[in-house]
C-alpha cells in the first residue's frame, strides 16, 4: 500500500470512527450503527488490499467478501434509518 493509500485508509476509518463515537454520546444509535457499519466496511476493504500485497489470497478474498457484506448492510441500515 502506497503512503498516501495508508493515509487515506487512516483517515476514513478514522473519521468513521470518530462519528460513531460521536453519534453514541448524542444517543442517536441508529447513526451510529451507520458509522460502524462504514467503518468496518473500509477496515475490511483496506485489509483486502493489504492481504493481497502481502500475497495471501485466500484471506484477501475472504476480507473482500467481508467488506461486501459490511457495504450491503450500510445500504440496509441507511434505508431503514431514511424509511423509518
């Protein structure tokens, strides 16, 4: 991963983070579920990409899948917050 890949990854799971926690202190869970959910889906990607490098295959197609879910589930979780 390129220098300013890291920092880009840093900074969006950072920042994700940051929300959640901020979404926990104001009571708003289902933000804040939002925010990790994104969260986890940028871990996830990020560590495919770094599992890829590094040559292991399996476990990066396994983040991958992982990371899809995670994606799959913001989708779910924002529909349910703009819905409900």
């Amino acid at each position: 991963m390129k220098k300013y890949e890291r920092a880009i990854s840093l900074v969006l799971v950072a920042g994700a983070s940051l929300t959640a926690l901020f979404f926990i202190v104001k009571q708003n869970m289902e933000a804040a579920i939002l925010a990790m959910t994104i969260m986890f889906t940028f871990t996830n990607f990020f560590r495919s990409r770094t599992f890829k490098e590094k040559g292991h295959e399996k476990e990066a197609k396994w983040m991958q899948k992982m990371s899809m879910i995670f994606a799959v589930l913001s989708i779910i979780v924002l529909y349910i917050i703009v819905t409900g």
